[in-house]
C-alpha cells in the first residue's frame, strides 16, 4: 500500500511535458543560484514553443560564446512568447529581441516582482506599491491614492507551472534549500497550479525536521533529481 502524502519522482522529460504551448511558466533562480538547470533542459530538448516565461532573469548569454547559460537557451530557441523579469542585462539576445519588438517583455522592479508573486501565492488581487511612482514605469498602470500617498497598482502574478530548485526534499515533498539558492524559488512555489521541485536528494518521510522545513511538501506536486554534469552542476 502507497504511504499517504507521498510526491512522485518523475522524469525530466515528464516535467517539462507539464508544460504546454502558450502555458505560462515561473522558473526559479537568479542567474546561476537555485536555477533548476534540469528541468529547463529538458523543456529545452522538448521544444516547447510559446512559453510565458515568469523568471526574474533570462540568466547570461554573449554571442561570442558557445554555449547559453540556463533560461538563456530558451531564450536562444525562439521558445518564448512573452517574458516578465526584472534584470535582462546579461542576456544580449534577450536584449535584442526586446528592442526590435520581437518578444513581449515586462520589465518590473524586483522587490515588485516578488511581491506580485507572493500575492498570487496569497490569493490576494495584487499589491500597492510607491516604487516607481513619479517615473515613466507609472505611464499607463493604475494608481490610486491612499493617507495621502499615490501608489502603483500591480495585480498579482500566478502562472500554469513552476519549475523550482531546492537542495533536498523529503519524500513528502518538504524542501530545504541551500544559501542564498532560496532566492524566489520557495515564493514561486505558493503560485502555480503545478509545482516540480527539482533536488539534490531525497530523503525518507521525517527526516527533515519540522523547523527545518521551507516550503512545505504541499505546495510540491512532484519532484525530479538533479541530473549531474554541465551547468546542471552549477546549482
């Protein structure tokens, strides 16, 4: 008999069939840290076009350099519909693509960003802000006055499917999460219909200590091992 609350392990290559064309996407990470470099190869070599991608970085890609870096591949691929992130400058194409029109992209602050997730997360429509209040990110968002101060009105971001990175799981789906590789992983993890957790190891149910626990195994609808070699080593 089956334990309750068990997650499945699945596959790279089941995970990234989770994702479908136009699905938008939150993707873990900031640059090299806490990047669920599997899952995003695999979603790479599925060829899986039209993604609205939700990362807070297209990580780094330079054109004289052989080989894209993380998110960047899907970038390079042409996979993506549209984009919302926060810091696009170590990904020249990205840039490129930006300035020609080519590909949608929401530039939004990055406190913002995470913000909106975690409403998302919360169930909550959206948060105010002052950030950005007076400058040309205002034109055209929503305001409202509030004790005397304007704020931007940013609703809430959820998206179809999040793929995350932590450095162990339970069998449970309980992760914990190494240094600063926490980032917007466990936040991403509370807004998404489903959420793949992509670890180091997997350990026997209870032997994480409660206190211990970041994001709770309830969030986590399946878990995927970290797949040795390459960038996928860099997390």
């Amino acid at each position: 008999m089956a334990k309750p609350f068990i997650k499945p392990v699945i596959s790279p290559e089941e995970a990234a069939a989770l994702v479908k064309p136009g699905a938008s996407l939150m993707v873990g990470g900031f640059n090299y840290g806490g990047a669920p470099y599997t899952l995003v190869g695999a979603l790479c070599a599925a060829g899986t076009r039209e993604i609205n991608l939700i990362c807070v970085d297209t990580s780094w890609y330079n054109d004289k350099e052989p080989e894209p870096v993380g998110v960047a591949r899907l970038v390079i691929n042409g996979q993506l519909g549209s984009l919302v992130a926060s810091h696009i400058g170590l990904n020249r194409r990205t840039q490129e693509l930006y300035t020609k029109g080519e590909l949608k992209v929401e530039l939004i602050p990055m406190g913002t960003f995470v913000e909106r997730i975690r409403a998302g997360g919360a169930g909550l429509g959206g948060v105010l802000t002052p950030t950005g209040v007076g400058t040309v990110y205002e034109e055209g968002r929503q305001t409202l006055e509030l004790g005397g101060r304007r704020y931007i009105v940013e609703p809430a971001l959820t998206a179809d499917v999040a793929f995350i990175k932590a450095h162990i799981a339970d069998e449970a789906g309980n992760l914990t999460y190494f240094g600063t590789n926490r980032n917007f992983n466990p936040t991403m993890a509370t807004a998404a219909k489903i959420v793949v957790a992509e670890v180091d190891e997997i350990k026997p149910l209870g032997a994480t200590a409660p206190d211990e626990v970041v994001t709770p195994g309830i969030f986590v609808d399946a878990l995927v091992m970290k797949k040795e070699g390459g960038y996928a080593s860099r997390t």
